[in-house]
C-alpha cells in the first residue's frame, strides 16, 4: 500500500491551532508518563538537564525533579508535577496545599529559588495567581504554575519536544499540533498505528534506530509478531514528515519501492514494512531486491532513507538468499535493530499505558494489580500482548490468578485460537475471509469465489459476513485505506498465523483452504506434510494431497507464476509429491522461469527444479541439453558461475560437457577477463557505489577460486585478474568527489528518552482510575 501524500511543494493552505485551549489529552498519561513528558518540556524550556531528585515522600501523585541552567551562573530550582486522570478537571488552589510544607524545606535548603509546579488540569488565570502569591510568600524567587495550556503550546511549537515524546502524536487531532500539509501526510502515513501512539513508550530500540538512521540513513527493524517493528517505523517516518520537507512513502514489499525510485529525488524517505514477506519468506521479493539493491547504496549516497521492517525469521532464511548484492549495512548487521530487547522499566510502561487505555472494567484491573509488577518482569510481554491484556476480548480465559496471566504471556498464540475458536459461526467464516484474502478484503466488494465457498461450508450470507467484520472493527480486524480503496485487514499479522493454527488441526477446513484460497495465498501460506517445516504456515496433510496438486496444476503459464510455482515445488513438498506432479505434468520442466540478467544461477527455482528431475530421471535430455547450454553460455558470456557450488546442478552436466566448460574458461580467463576489467573502470561512475559496479567479475573470480585452488597455474592466473580487479576498483574511488555527503534528517531528531522508574510508588497504582 502507497501512504504517499500530496507532494509537500504543492500548494495546501497553513491552518494555525485551533485555539489556545485545544484538547490533548494529557488526562491519559498517566502519572509517571506524565513526569516523563514535564521532564522533557522542561528540558527544552530551560535548555538543560532536568533529572528525578526525589520521589513525594507522601506518596501521592506528585514527583519532584531538579533542574540545572548554566547560563554563566548556577541556580537550582525544582519541578514538580500534579497529575489527574479525570479530563475536565480544574486546578484548585487548596491542590497545592499538600505540597507547602515541601517548598519550605526545599527553599531553606536553597532548591527552590525558581519553582516551577505543572499540572495536567487546566488552570483558571486567578488560581494560577494565588498559587504563584503563595508560592513567593513561602520563599520562592520565581514560582511558575502552569497546566495543560501551556504543555500543549510547547509541544505545538517544537518539533524536536514531538520528536522526544513521539507519544504526542496519538493524544488528539494531529491538525492541532501540525499544519494542514504536515497533519494530513502524518496521518495518512501511521494509519491504523495512530491508535497505538497514544500508548507509545521511546525504547532503547528506538534509540538506536534514530541513531543509526542519522549515521547511515537505513535501518531494518527486526523481531518476533507482536513486538511493534511497524510501529516503531511508523513513528520514525513521522518524525521526518514533522522536522523537514521529506517526502515519506511507504511501501508494501519492494516491487512498490522500485515503482517510486527516481534517481534524481533526494529528499524522500521509503518505508518498506515486512520487506522481505508478511507471515512467510516471498520469493518475489527476494528476486526484487537482489535487483534493487545496487541502487538501494545510491539512493542512500544521494541523501534518501531507507526504513525496512522484517520478522526474524523471514530475514534469516531471506539473508543468505541476497548473497553478495545485500547490503554491506544489512549483511554485517550494522544497521539492523531487534526491536523485542526491552528493559523491565520499558515493559512495565508499556503494560501499563495499554491497560490504562484498554476497556478492560475497573474491577478486573484491580484484581489483577497486585500482580503487574512481576508480570512486567516477564521478557515475553511484547507491546501486541500488552495491548491484548488492555482489551477484554482476548482475557475471558484468564481466570486464576496469577497462572494464566502468565501463560498469557508465555502461551499467546494458544489464548488467541482459543478466543477465535469461541467466535460465532459467522465471525469465524469472517476472519477466514480475510484470511482468504491475504489481510487485504475490499470492503464494498467481496470476492464472489472466497463467499460462495464460505457460504457453503460456514452456511453464513454475505450480510452475516458484513455485519460480522463490522463487529470485530477495531479488535480484531482494523479499516484500512489504500488511496481511493477501503479494505479489511487483521489488526495484528499474528492473527493470520493463528488462522493458519486453526486450519491446520481442522483437516475438514484444509479442504475448504486448499480448493478454495487464490493460487497466491496457497504459494505463500501453505507448506505440504513431508516437506521442511515452515513456521507459521498451513501445513496441508498427505490426505488432501490430491487436492493440492489439482489446484497446482492450474498455474498458468505465466513468468511470475511460474516462479511461484517452482519455489513452491522446490521448497514446499516432499520429494514424492514433486515427483507425482512432475509425471502427470512434464512440459512444467519447460516453462519460463524468467531469469534476470540481475540473478544469480545458484537462486534461480527454474534450474534447481530441473536438476531435481533430473536426479529423478524425469527430465528429457533436450531440455537437460538447453539448460546446460544456458548455464555455460552464461558463464562464458556473462561471467556468472555461482551453479558451481551446487551439485545437483552440476549433475546435469556431462563429463564431457564440464571438460568443454573447463577449457572455456581458461580460454576466458586468458582474454576476455581483463578486458572487461578495463572496460568497467572506464565507465565506471566515482559517486556512485563503486565495488557494485564491478560486482559482475567479483563474483566470477570468486566463483572460480575453488578450480583455481586445484592447479598452479590457474592459481597463479586467477591472484593476477584479481590484483587487477582491485587496482581497478581503487583507481575508480581515488576520483570520488569530496563534495560533503548529504546530512542525514535524522541528525537533528533526538532519540526520545524513556527515564527509569525510581523505587517507591507502584507505577500501577493509579491503573483503575
């Protein structure tokens, strides 16, 4: 999906706030975030370091902080804060009698010369005036009462306080913190992640993201579902839509990122969210960036950004598949983030803010409150489940306490099929839809197929089907736009793979998957009994097998199908399956897989199939002839020899035809070699990534070290192209211009800081109200 908004130099009218007394929502805080959020407001107003001093010895709502100016003489002045959950709550001038007592120690101990008490409650002109009178009587040299009011207008006027308390983004009407232009890309941009902002915690993650975005312009979020990867990434565009004239798109997978690549925009930051496949690896994706990477290094060269999000294990089995052309950055995993390593204070504010902010009733927060603390102990509580903890959907089967709060944690994936599993009939057919339709279900027009078979298996009508998503709207599905398009979407990506759990043990249902899921789906979520385990995906049963290969032979005879189908065949079934299928259907051995000039021979499922047949005596010898052809007039030709190093490849070559490869290459190496060699330092660009550009003879030389290892005087030919290669790729960088690489936007956005919780009060004491 394309979140690009209107081009930020197209004309949009400038709206100012709506008003001094704008609405933000600070009453859903809570007390320690907002200590947190005066901390940071206090850091900019007096330009510099406002740290916990002390806790209220009372116990109450209030926290003392001591701030620090250097401005050519010391002054020690104190902060404190008053918060309330309720939000039409006025300050009151006895809410500062409590307090009193405090300043006075605090002045005789020379603490309070400037004094500042902030509130989240709003604050009338002449209470701020008897406080501020009160305050002086007492000793204080400057005494400053300031509440919601004045919080809002810094937070409006300072980009980098949005940037340190990214939180604020959640907490109202962005149009009341943000111009028109700014207001309408931000939230076209977070979407459905607006809702999670308001609960928002800045992580050591984050931090380190902002930090290696400044330094190297790409990051890639990585981590297990439920751990926030898009979240994180949806805050990290925000802050540069906020702070500069950046043009953020975001991107589903990287075929959309090629659509908006121009080598001539700098200013542009590209968001690519679960890059390399949503539940399951995507081959398409990884064929997508082996070619888009080389121009990936340039766009970065040229200033552009670069936020990429992936499941753990989807960037694992996605890495080694990438080989030479991944990134420097992403290959030595400089620039890679695991966003689930939190700290215990980060968890426990996590857990907190969405049970605040939950629907949870009262009485079921203060049963389980004496109990929170240990639980945010847990390092499986990741932001989804806290989330799920907030919302009483998913916590009908918690009921002894503390046990099932744990295995609530530590069991997630069973509590969910468990809370799916007692949906009625026809909310369970409307999460299949969805399903069905790989999270993306248009919501005027349903697909008439995926409906029939519902209706014949669930017996629900297409109202029943409405009127359930509409039940389950914000819960478990979400409303999504796609520029003109509105569809349905699981909240959460884990909801598929629990769907995925609930297909595979109900064999009555994978009859239903596999007739009836697009050809689409069943590449990319199902896996067949007897083949490598594949995580998260629909393990469909020797039973149906038939099934399965009934609906595989109808791939049509397309490029981009094709390579579907051979990476399903290669990777997703037993042995005797493909061979079953390989019998009744030969000609699929002569199909195009389409390989790109940009693909290695090694990664190519056309080539790895039919060295599977052949190892089955299945593969007649014309098209066993044309590939070894293929293979050697590629190695010949176009220096790639990456097949060397797979033996179920070279099994496809005769004796006689390796002998005939072998002298071709000496042959080559003797002439043709060197001259491109030559050829690419003379066409080589300085500015741009230089060792891609001769990444074509790189990879050849480094395909052939084995052969050269084996004879001397092959060795010694091979070390002399190679020396070659390298002079030629120095000689190229020495012309590289000096002019300063463009300055990241991140430079300037401070990573928002999480400040850890003083010992004393619960931070969930106040977690009911």
């Amino acid at each position: 999906m394309n979140t690009k908004q209107p081009h930020l130099n197209e004309p949009n009218p400038v709206r100012e706030a709506q008003g001094y007394h704008a609405d933000f929502a600070l009453h859903t805080l809570g007390w320690k975030a907002f200590q947190d959020l005066c901390a940071q407001v206090m850091e900019e107003e007096i330009q510099g370091t406002v740290s916990i001093y002390r806790e209220a010895q009372d116990g109450g709502q209030d926290a003392v902080f001591l701030a620090t100016r250097l401005n050519g003489k010391s002054t020690i002045g104190t902060v404190q804060c008053k918060f309330s959950s309720k939000a039409d709550r006025r300050l009151k001038a006895a809410d500062i009698t409590g307090e009193l007592q405090n300043v006075t120690e605090l002045v005789a101990k020379g603490l309070a010369s400037r004094y500042y008490f902030i509130t989240s409650m709003g604050i009338d002109a002449d209470i701020g005036t008897q406080i501020r009178k009160r305050l002086v009587e007492l000793g204080v040299e400057q005494a400053h009462v300031l509440g919601r009011e004045w919080l809002f207008l810094k937070i409006r006027g300072s980009p980098r306080l949005r940037a340190l308390v990214p939180r604020v983004y959640g907490l109202g009407d962005l149009s009341t913190i943000l111009d028109d232009r700014c207001a309408q890309q931000t939230a076209a941009l977070l979407g459905s992640h607006q809702k999670a902002l308001n609960v928002y915690v800045p992580t050591a993650p984050h931090r380190a993201a902002v930090n290696i975005l400044a330094e190297h312009k790409l990051v890639l979020l990585l981590g297990a579902p439920a751990t926030g990867k898009s979240t994180l990434a949806a805050i990290l565009a925000t802050l540069a839509v906020d702070k500069d004239e950046v043009e953020v798109f975001k991107c589903e997978g990287p075929m959309e990122l090629r659509r908006h690549w121009n080598p001539h925009e700098t200013k542009r930051l590209f968001w690519v969210d679960d890059a390399f496949g949503s539940n399951l690896l995507m081959p398409d994706y990884v064929n997508a960036w082996l070619e888009f990477m080389p121009k990936l290094k340039t766009a970065i060269e040229h200033g552009c950004h670069f936020i990429l999000t992936s499941r753990t294990h989807i960037w694992n089995e996605a890495k080694p598949r990438l080989g030479s052309r991944n990134h420097q950055l992403l290959a030595n995993d400089v620039a890679v983030v695991n966003v689930g390593e939190l700290s215990h204070s980060e968890r426990e504010q996590i857990l907190y803010n969405h049970l605040k902010v939950g629907n949870q009733p009262a009485e079921w927060k203060v049963k389980i409150r004496e109990h929170l603390p240990e639980l945010s102990k847990e390092k499986r509580l990741l932001p989804e489940l806290a989330r799920r903890l907030g919302d009483s959907t998913y916590t009908a089967h918690i009921r002894a306490l503390p046990d099932d709060l744990r295995r609530f944690i530590s069991e997630p994936q069973k509590f969910l099929v468990q809370t799916f599993e007692e949906l009625n009939v026809p909310q369970r057919a409307a999460l299949t839809l969805v399903f069905l339709s790989q999270s993306r279900l248009p919501v005027y027009l349903f697909p008439e197929t995926d409906v029939d078979l519902l209706a014949k298996n669930y017996g629900v009508s297409k109202a029943q089907l409405t009127e359930s998503l509409m039940q389950l709207a914000d819960s478990l599905v979400v409303r999504r736009r796609d520029g003109p398009h509105e569809y349905w979407a699981f909240w959460h990506p884990t909801f598929a793979d629990a769907i995925s759990e609930i297909l595979s043990k109900r064999p009555d249902l994978i009859s239903v998957f596999v007739r009836g899921a697009k050809l689409d789906t069943l590449f990319s979520e199902a896996v067949s009994e007897g083949a490598t385990y594949v995580r998260d995906a629909v393990v469909v049963p020797m039973s149906c097998s038939d099934d399965l290969i009934e609906r595989l032979l109808e791939t049509p005879d397309e490029t981009r199908a094709n390579q579907k189908l051979f990476h399903f065949l290669n990777h997703r079934l037993p042995a005797e399956l493909v061979k079953k299928i390989l019998e009744r259907a030969p000609e699929l051995l002569e199909r195009d897989g389409h390989l790109q000039r940009w693909m290695r021979f090694s990664g190519s499922e056309e080539v790895v199939l039919r060295a599977t047949a052949h190892s089955m005596h299945l593969l007649d010898d014309s098209t066993r002839y044309a590939t070894v052809d293929m293979l050697e007039h590629g190695a010949l030709h176009s220096f790639e020899m990456s097949f060397v190093h797979n033996d179920s490849v070279l099994a496809l070559f005769k004796p006689s035809e390796l002998m005939h490869l072998s002298a071709g290459l000496l042959a080559t190496m003797d002439s043709a070699i060197a001259s491109r060699i030559e050829h690419l330092q003379s066409q080589a660009d300085p500015n741009n990534d230089v060792e891609s550009q001769f990444e074509e003879i790189t990879n050849f030389l480094a395909d052939l070290r084995e052969l050269a290892e084996s004879d001397i005087v092959f060795e010694a030919q091979h070390k002399e192209l190679w020396d070659t290669l390298q002079a030629a790729i120095a000689e190229v960088q020495s012309h590289k211009s000096s002019d300063p690489e463009e300055e990241s936007i991140f430079w300037n956005a401070p990573a928002a800081v999480q400040r850890e919780h003083a010992t004393g009060r619960s931070l969930f004491s106040d977690v009911d109200e």
